[in-house]
C-alpha cells in the first residue's frame, strides 16, 4: 500500500474537537486526526464511545441532539466551525454525504424512491428534470440497483435492507462529495449483503477519489476496508495507525483487547496467512 500520509496537500480533513452534553464530562476529548483524499480512515470503538458523536459534529449538527462541540475541522481549506448555517447547508450532501445505520428508518416511508432521489438532487442543483432523472439512473446502476421506473415508483416498504442501504449510499454520493461519513452502514445487514456493500464503498472511493469515514464498533469490516484504523475509547483517539500495523503490533491496551478479541480464523483469513495469538504482544501475523 502506498504512502498515503507523505504530502500534507492531500489532507482534506484534518479535525481537532472536543464534545458534549449540556452539562456532563466531554463525550469527545480532543480527538485529532486527519484524513487524506482519496483515504479510507476506520474509526473503531465501543458503542457510546463517541463515534455517532463525532460524525454529527463535523456536519455541524450536533445542536439537533442538544450537544455541543469545540475546535476546529478544516476541511478542503475551510474552517467549518466558521461557517454559518447557510453555508453548511449548502456543504452538506453536496461536498460531505452522509450514510446511517438504518436504511429504512433513514428513508421517508410515504415517498417512493425516486421522488426521495430526485429531493436529494435538487437540493444542491437547479437544471432540467431531465439530467436530473439521468443523473438518477446512472447513479443507481452504479451501487448496482435497478434504474426502471418500476423501481424508482417503488416505497422503501417495498425494498430489502439491503436495497435500502443501496439508495441511501447512491443518495450520499449523488453529487459526487470529497468526503463521505458512513457510521455503522452495515450494523442492520446479513454477512453476505455486509461483504457487498464494503466492497461498494472501496469502489466508489476509488472510482470518485472520495474519502471515507468508517465508524463502526466491527474491527473486521474495519480492516477489511480501511488504509488505516483510529481507535476511539472514552472520548480519546488512542490510536492511529496503517492498518496492517494496527493488527500486528497493536500498541495500546484497548486496541490489544480488541485486536485478541477477534477469533483466530477471523484473524487468519484477514492477514491471508496463517496466524499466531501474538499479535496484542507484538510479533507478527
């Protein structure tokens, strides 16, 4: 893998934020860390951690959930801690998409899909309806979903999970963003539809040069994804590193508990080699 951290220029988001609750101890402490165009960061951590928290502050949303967040995040040349409302609006879902958990819940049940699509396009685009419908097509057939109008009259009832998850990641990268935040996108899904939708995230980073924030609290998607993994445990990155190196030579006590955490097949089929139990004491898959 090559170097992805040798030229400062290709930062893209380089954050550093603390967060909370009213008036409750920092759910985020100083978590620092950046990420390349093009990159594919993990971030990894328990549930409650801070991940949710984190993604929600870099969209400047964090207000919706009564929380607050101090810092900076720069991202491509800006501060958006300085920009206004108006300005983020016009950023969000246009240079940074968003991907939940929840497909069906993050979907409007009374709106068929393409009405939602088409809502999601021209939020960001005034032009005809029709580069508006093309746009919609071409980007379903690129997360490998039916664009026939039977698909698109469709409601979100009418989908599996897993087609649901499909529209909600065409619907983040309909306008192409620098960067997307997927916060646990495959926590609803089966391990078959999981392995697919990983492999759709890697080819859209590739096929875009857009970066990706995976949250989860799976180490195994994270690496199976990931150019490099963060580790978050109580509000604190505790760790940040390639991830072949993550899972070699874990250096923190939390990231050694999570790294022995994982069954050894688990273990051997990722390093793609037969694997000794030595990883959290340093030596080598």
């Amino acid at each position: 893998m090559r170097n992805r951290r040798a030229n400062k220029l290709d930062t893209l988001l380089s954050i550093k934020l603390s967060a909370r609750y009213g008036s409750k101890p920092d759910v985020l402490r100083e978590v620092a860390f950046s990420i390349d165009r093009g990159e594919i960061l993990g971030l990894v951590g328990p549930s409650g951690c801070g991940k949710s928290t984190l993604s929600l502050a870099i969209l400047r949303l964090l207000h919706l959930k009564r929380g607050e967040a101090r810092g900076s995040i720069a991202f491509q040349g800006r501060d958006l801690m300085q920009l206004s409302e108006r300005e983020m609006r016009a950023l969000r879902g246009r240079e940074i998409g968003l991907v939940l958990q929840s497909p069906l819940a993050s979907l409007n049940p009374a709106l068929r899909i393409g009405s939602q699509l088409e809502e999601a396009w021209r939020a960001h685009v005034r032009g005809p309806r029709a580069e508006c419908q093309a746009e919609i097509r071409r980007m379903l057939e690129t997360v490998s979903l039916p664009s026939d109008e039977e698909f698109l009259r469709r409601y979100p009832s009418q989908m599996s999970v897993g087609q649901a998850q499909r529209v909600l990641i065409g619907m983040a990268v309909l306008h192409h963003p620098a960067l997307l935040l997927a916060d646990e996108p495959t926590s609803a899904l089966d391990p078959v539809t999981q392995a697919e939708i990983l492999k759709l995230f890697a080819d859209l980073s590739r096929r875009f040069d857009m970066s990706i924030l995976y949250i989860s609290h799976d180490l195994l998607s994270v690496a199976a994804i990931s150019h490099r993994v963060a580790v978050l445990s109580a509000g604190q990155i505790v760790e940040c590193a390639e991830t072949a190196q993550v899972f070699r030579n874990p250096r923190h006590p939390y990231t050694r508990a999570l790294v022995d955490s994982i069954p050894l097949q688990a273990l051997n089929d990722l390093a793609g080699r037969p694997a000794a139990r030595g990883a959290a004491s340093g030596q080598r898959l």
